[in-house]
C-alpha cells in the first residue's frame, strides 16, 4: 500500500523525503502521477513524455521554473498537465514551453521571457495563464497542432502575440493579447483559427492578419489601437479548399474542416467591434474572401473597409462611422455584397470603387460624406437596391470613366450638388426619388442611360440635364418644383423620353439645345413659369401626344434652324401656345389647344393648323409632304449654296486656321471637278481628314459644312451628316461589331461619317478589344465606297495619333490633320455675345470686361467645353437675369429686360 501512495505523488521540496529537483521527481514518478512542488526557483529543464502532472504547492512564494539553456519545459507526447507554473527561458528569443506531441494542459500558469511553442500533433490548452515578455512572438503554432487559448493574457511581446502556420489550429476565447510589437495573432499557410469574447489592442502592426490559405472566425471580439489595420487579409484567405485534393481523392477531414462551414466564405466576423486603427479597419487584399456580420468599425485613421485584388467580401448589418477616410473603398476586381448596414460621418467618399470592382449594396444607409457618397471610377461595376443616401456637399452618386451603376428604389437627398452625376459610365434607375439638390441627374456619357418610374423634387436647378452629344433613355418620370429647367437636352444630344409629368418648373420644362434630338411622347407639363418646350437654334426631334398648361412664356418656342416633328400636342392656358422664329422648320401635325390667350394653334382638339396660323407664329409650318414648306436649300444653284456655306463658315467664332484648310480644300476639289470635266486625270487626293481638338471647338459643325461644301461641288450626292461614336460601332459580343458599323456607314452614303472620339475603338491595353473590328470594317468600306462617302475621326489631338497608328491602313486614308485650337478669352466673349445678340440681350461694356475677367480665371480643366461653356455661361446669365428682374417686371425700366448685368454671371463651380 506505501509503494501504491509513493508512485501516485512525488513532492519536490529542500529537505529529507523529498526531491531536489523536478526533473528527478517526474522521472521517479508512477504513468499518471501528480508531482508537487514547493514554491521557489529551480534552474532546470525539463522534458516530459508521459502522463504527469506538474503543480506548485499551496504557500507563499512562487514556482519558477527557468532554464539553462533551450526551453523551461519540452513536452514531446503523454496527458501533461503544468498547473500554477511560472516558466522562463533561457533567453526572451529562446522557447519558454516548447510542446512536440501528447495533450498537455497549461492552468494558471505564467511564462515569461519566452514563447510558447507548439509543433507536430501535439493537442494543447492553456487555461489562464499569462504570456509576456517574449523577444519575438509569444505563441507560435506549427504543424497539425491544435490549440486552445481560454481566458488567457498574452502582452509585451516583441513580435505577434498568436502566430498559426501550416494546418495549425487554434481556438481563443475570452483571450487579451496587448502590447505586441507586430500583429497580436497572425494566421498563415493552411492555419486554422476561431477567436471569441477576445480583445487585441495596441498592436504595432494589424491586430489580426491572415493570409495565405488561412481561416478565421472572430466573434464578439474587439480590435482597436492598433499600429495598422484591424484586421488584414492577404493572400487567399477565406476561400474555401475544394471537396477534393486535386486528384479526385476526398481530402482528410481535419484538412477540409473550415470555421462556421455554413458560409460561403472560411472567414468571418461576427459581432466585432473594430476602432481606432492606424491603417483601414478591415483591408482585403489579393484574393481574400471573408463575412462581415454585425460589425462596428469606427474612428480608424484610414478608409473604415478597403478590399482590394481579386477578393470578395459580404458585410451584412455593418456599420462603418467617424472614419478619416471612405467607408468603404474597394479596387482592383473584387468582389463585395452589402446588406442592412450604414456608412456614416467619412472624411472622404461613403463609398469609393474603382478598378474592376463589383459591388451591390441593398437596404443600406450612406449618410454625412465629405465627399461624394458613392463615387464609382475606372470599370467599377455597382448596384444599388432600397439604398438611402442623404447629407452630402458632393455628389449623391458619381459615375466616371467606364463604371455603371444601377439603381432601384434607392432614396437620394440634401446632396449639395447632383443626385446622380455620370460623367462617361452608364448608369440605370428604377424607382427612385431624388430630392433636395442642386441638380437631381446629370448625364454626361455617350452612353444612354436609362432612368425610370423615377421622382425628382425640391432641386435649385435642373432636374434632368442631358450633356453635349448625350442620350439617355426616360420613361414614367415625375418632376416636381425645380428651381430652373425640368429637363435640359444639351447640344447634339439624343433622348427618348416617355410618360413623364413636370409640375412646378421654375424654368422651361424641356430645353432641347442646338442640335439636340429628342423623341419625347406623351409628357405633360403643368404650370411652368418660362416655356413648356424650349427647342433651340438646330435642334429637331419628334414630340408626340404631349400636354402643356398655364405656361409663363409660349408653352412651345421653336427657334430659327429648329425642325421639330410636333404630333397630337395639346396646350392649355397660358398667353401663348406656340411661337416659331424665321428660319425655324417645324412640322406640325393634329395639334391645338384651348383656353390660349393669343392663340396659333387650333383652338380644338385633334385639328391640323392652317398654313396662315403657322406663319402668323413667325414660320412656316412644314407638313408632310405640304406643298408650303420652303424651297429646300438643296435646291439652289451651286454657286448660291457654296456662297452660304462660306458665309456661314466665316461667321463661325476663331478658327483660322481651320477655315483657311476648309476654303483650301474647297478649291482644290473644285479644280478636281474641273480636271474631270476636262477629261484630265484627278490628283492624288483623300478626301478623309482628321479633327484633333479638345471638345467644344466646333468639330461638328465644320463637319456638316465640309459635307455641304462638297454636296455643292457635286462630289458628294447629299451631302448630309452622320454622327457615330463607339457605341453606335462596337458591338457586344463576337460578331456583332461588323453589322453594326456597316448599317452606320450606309446611312452615311452621300454623306459624311463623323466619328467622334475615335480613339475609343483602341483602348489602352486592350489589343483584343472589338474595337479593332470596327476599324478593320471601317477601312475596308473606305476603300469600297471611295467615292460615295467622307469618313471624318475627330477627338483630343494626343490621342488621335495612336488611333491612326493602330491599323496600317488608317493612316494612307487620312492624309491631312485639322487642328482645333481652343478658345481663347476674347473669342469665348464674342460667342457670348453673338448668342445675345440673336436672343435680343445686350452685353454693356461693364458686362463684357466682367466676361472677359471670368473666362480668363475660369479652369479650362477636363470639364472645360469651349464653345459649349460659353453657350451654357449665356443660358445661366439669361436664368439668373430672369430670377433678378422676376419680381420687379411691371414697376422696371424696359431696358431691364434684355440688359445683361456683371452680376448676372454664375459662379465659376456652375460651369
């Protein structure tokens, strides 16, 4: 009975019975055998390869156990359990505990000037203990090994607190690492890791960093004062391993065990809480993948959430607020999914995206941005559902270069300048409702984009505003109180607009600029204070079954060169239904209106106006097939036309240089005729040119007279002019792109093809882009119809270079270059000034110097339009003379009526 007592206790203590060491006593101990020890200071080492268990004695003192030399304590297999221990190395760089196989067990113990080292198979728990003063990191974990962290402190080390490598697993929960001089737990290779109820703070680096093929599950746990970020993921963490091992053989089960395997990626936080973070709160990187549930980030010294790679992140109930930069930034191609969450009070955008990113946000909240709210950039594809986004001095949502954005039922308001700003992508909404800014949409894209079932109200200036050369598609839109123009067409632009209703325009409810297209049907407009239907010098474009009441101004005012289609309009109330200017070409056809003061139209529904009615409005009206439309100008002899032409051409603002190539160009085809007639051979001759000029300089408009000029000459058979730019080329998918360039160029038979920005059809560092189709396309059809059609490529004059240089044979097709300069001040103020003169305004000289002073402190930025800019500069002086002088129209001088002012110039941010 004595032998059994002595085998299932050893005690080591100074004095007889007893052992001198501990190291004696184990290996005297019985499998299984609880050694005592009497507090103290023992110089050993000691390995441990069997079921024992290693205590300290109750009493006063401490058990420190501190080695020579290598590890306090080497465990290499057996149930090993160390209990109210302190452990030291031999050095802080040394292992303090270094665990090699068994399930060891480590309860109230402290190690000190060392690290915890864990390798092999081994299955290991430390129970609350405490782990400091490691030189580098405080526990290290290799091999296959698991481990289990619970209520334990792990501070002052110099490197990472935790660090998981291989196919480690470890588990924390109610863990404190501190005070690390790297990361406070780092997970690499194929590591495992579920951290719960855990705090990380003051960390020199990320407080949690995962990378390679790691996973992670974090709940409930806080990461905050960091050195960098919260938390950072590299490499492919979080993407889940295949079923298989590559091979069709099933994987190890321990191998394909992932945290949480519910969802769809091996990382996730849940219930965390991330803040005051040096770097970004969360930073993705690579091809990392992780979930976000139920998180707080906030006060972080960088963008509160930044993914960037190929990576993908899910964030459901996330809330990201206070931060010094985005909320949420995301680059590269990565993916992101966003749910029921809020980004708040940034320093920069709520959300920036860039790259190839591919984001969709629903029932999310973005509210108090410095900048832009949702600022998309580069290719950024994002879609926004049920989303609210409010209290912004930028944009709501700015659309550039080639992004998209889609939106539905998504709530935009008190942004300080537009809702929605698309300045070269393309965007969709549906069911949305913009309110409280400057300007509720602002389309500047040769794309179309699509805007329906949408509502817009309380804005300070336009509703909808359509940029130079813009299309867009709009249906089932409801406009309500702007402070000027419901909808603005700018010049050239293309528009189809259906069922929409404007009620409480300040301004005119439709202005379709020069050379604007619109096709609008069934609009109604009620009570607008200027014009229902503003269509401007050039511009044309079918307006079917539409309804004007109680209009300010002449519900419809056609200016001189406009040749609208008018079908089945209506206007009721109001001192005027329609005023058409000289030179003006409508065709009307079945409209009338009632209740009109001094009415044109027929005062009954559904009648056709009289020939007399027209021209009493100042015009002709242009029927079909009418007899009493005027003598078509392509009817006039040669010389009378070329006469108009050259007038015409020398009316235009600047330009000399281009006009001098034009004449010159003009004569030389009329000695080509000449030679013809003559039965002399033509010279050498292309007939093709290059337009290199910034926009805003007047391409198109030389363009269509270089087209009539050589119409007049006989050398082309109409003479007419047909705009294209990539999207009317390129098409979708392969195959598509010929047909759609070849049915462009036959439009343009007879005619000139105008191809604005060509360059587009090579993008930069896209060799395999359709574009390249196009061109091929393009340059045989050249060759084929030599004669029938004039192929004119205009853009920016850096970049038309390397168009010319990306298909051998564009460049022998266009032999000459055009150069259009940019506008200068005193020619900016002359167009200003020829637009009033034409609208009956008078510039004072005090109002020119001003023009002059502003033109010349005006950024002539990307932004910056040219003749366009001056354009748009006389519509705004116009608006805001009308707001001057609106309240003072029946006591004020007449002269105030057309008498523009230096004080009637925006400010330069409007432009």
């Amino acid at each position: 009975m004595a032998l059994t007592k002595r085998a299932a206790r050893e005690r080591v203590a100074p004095g007889w019975g007893a052992h001198s060491t501990i190291g004696a006593a184990v290996r005297a101990a019985a499998e299984g055998a609880v050694v005592s020890v009497h507090p103290g200071e023992y110089r050993e080492s000691l390995v441990l390869d069997r079921n024992v268990t290693v205590v300290a004695e109750k009493g006063p003192g401490t058990v420190r156990i501190t080695a020579p030399h290598g590890p306090a304590v080497t465990v290499h297999g057996g149930q090993v359990v160390l209990r109210d221990l302190t452990l030291g190395a031999a050095a802080p760089s040394d292992a303090a505990v270094l665990i090699r196989g068994g399930t060891p067990a480590l309860h109230g113990c402290e190690i000190t000037g060392g690290r915890v080292e864990v390798t092999g198979d081994a299955v290991v728990t430390l129970g609350d203990c405490d782990l400091h003063g490691a030189d580098g990191t405080a526990v290290r974990l290799t091999g296959t090994s698991r481990t289990v962290l619970e209520s334990c402190t792990v501070r002052s080390a110099g490197g990472d607190g935790v660090t998981a490598d291989d196919e480690a697993r470890v588990e924390c929960t109610g863990t404190l690492i501190e005070d690390t001089g790297h990361r406070g737990a780092h997970l690499t290779g194929a590591a495992r890791g579920r951290f719960t109820r855990c705090e990380m703070r003051r960390t020199g680096a990320a407080a949690v960093h995962a990378e390679g093929r790691s996973a992670l599950v974090l709940r409930d746990c806080r990461l905050y004062d960091t050195g960098a970020q919260g938390l950072r993921l590299s490499g492919t963490a979080g993407r889940r391993a295949p079923a298989d091992d590559g091979r069709g053989r099933p994987r190890d089960a321990a191998s394909a065990e992932e945290p949480d395997s519910s969802r769809s990626h091996a990382i996730l936080l849940g219930r965390c809480e991330i803040f005051r973070t040096a770097g970004a709160g969360v930073l993705a990187e690579d091809e990392a993948a992780a979930v976000l549930d139920d998180c707080h980030i906030h006060d972080t010294r960088r963008a509160g959430i930044l993914v960037s790679g190929t990576g993908a992140l899910e964030l459901d109930a996330v809330r990201v607020v206070d931060v010094a930069d985005s909320g949420l930034a995301v680059t590269g191609g990565a993916t992101v999914r966003v749910r029921r969450g809020e980004i708040a009070r940034t320093a920069a955008n709520g959300l920036y995206a860039a790259g190839e990113a591919d984001l969709a946000l629903s029932d999310h909240e973005i509210h108090d941005t410095a900048y832009t709210a949702v600022h998309l950039a580069g290719g950024a594809r994002t879609a926004l559902t049920e989303c609210r986004i409010r209290d912004t001095p930028e944009y709501g949502v700015r659309v550039c270069e080639r992004s998209e954005a889609t939106l539905e039922d998504t709530r935009i308001q008190d942004v300080g300048m537009t809702g929605v700003f698309v300045e070269g992508g393309d965007a969709a909404l549906r069911g949305c409702r913009v309110s409280r800014a400057h300007t509720a949409l602002d389309l500047r894209t040769t794309h179309r984009p699509f805007v329906a079932d949408c509502e817009i109200g309380d804005v300070t200036e336009v509703g909808i505003q359509v940029g130079p050369g813009g299309g867009a598609v709009i249906e089932g839109v409801r406009i309500e109180r702007t402070g000027s123009t419901g909808v603005f067409l700018d010049t050239g632009s293309v528009v189809r607009i259906e069922d929409c209703t404007m009620t409480g325009v300040e301004g005119t409810g439709l202005y379709a600029g020069a050379g604007a297209r619109p096709r609008v049907r069934g609009l109604t407009v009620e009570r607008p204070a200027r014009n229902g239907v503003f269509l401007a010098e050039g511009a044309a474009g079918l307006f079917e079954d539409c309804r004007i009441s109680e209009a300010g101004y002449p519900a419809i005012y056609v200016e001189a060169e406009a040749a609208p289609v008018l079908r089945r309009c209506h206007v009721s109330g109001g001192d005027h239904d329609l005023v058409v200017c000289d030179g003006a070409e409508p065709v009307i056809e079945d409209c009338g209106s009632a209740g009109v003061r001094d009415a044109v139209l027929p005062q009954r529904d559904g009648a056709a106006p009289s020939a007399r009615a027209a021209t009493a409005a100042g015009g002709p009206a242009k029927g079909s097939g009418s007899a009493a439309a005027a003598e078509d100008e392509t009817d006039k002899a040669p010389e009378e036309r070329l006469a108009e032409l050259r007038a015409e051409l020398d009316r235009l603002v600047g330009l000399d240089g281009v006009k001098r190539d034009i004449v010159g160009l003009t004569k030389l085809m009329q000695m080509v005729k000449v030679r013809e007639e003559a039965g002399l051979p033509p010279p050498p001759l292309s007939r093709h040119l290059v337009f290199a000029g910034n926009p805003g300089t007047g391409k198109t408009t030389v363009a269509r007279l270089y087209g009539g000029f050589l119409h007049a000459l006989g050398l082309l058979e109409r003479g007419h002019l047909v705009e294209a730019d990539r999207g009317d080329l390129v098409g979708e998918y392969v195959g598509h792109t010929a047909p759609k360039t070849q049915a462009v160029f036959r439009r343009a038979l007879g005619g000139v093809l105008f191809i604005d920005e060509a360059y587009s059809l090579v993008p930069h560092g896209q060799s395999n882009d359709f574009g390249q189709e196009a061109i091929s396309t393009l340059v045989k059809l050249m060759e084929d119809h030599r004669d029938d059609v004039v192929v004119i490529v205009a853009g920016y004059p850096e970049e038309m270079q390397r168009f010319l240089a990306s298909n051998a044979g564009l460049g022998s097709r266009f032999s000459r270059t055009l150069t259009f300069a940019d506008y200068d001040s005193a020619e900016l103020v002359r167009i200003v000034r020829y637009h009033a003169d034409r609208h009956r305004y008078e510039c004072p000289e005090e109002t020119v110097d001003a023009l002059h002073r502003f033109f010349e402190d005006l950024p002539r930025g990307e932004q910056f339009g040219n003749g366009r800019t001056a354009r748009q500069v006389f519509q705004l002086m116009t608006e805001r003379h009308a707001m001057r002088i609106a309240d003072d129209l029946t006591a004020g001088d007449a002269r105030d009526l057309t008498t523009l002012l230096p004080e009637d110039l925006p400010p330069a941010q409007a432009v």
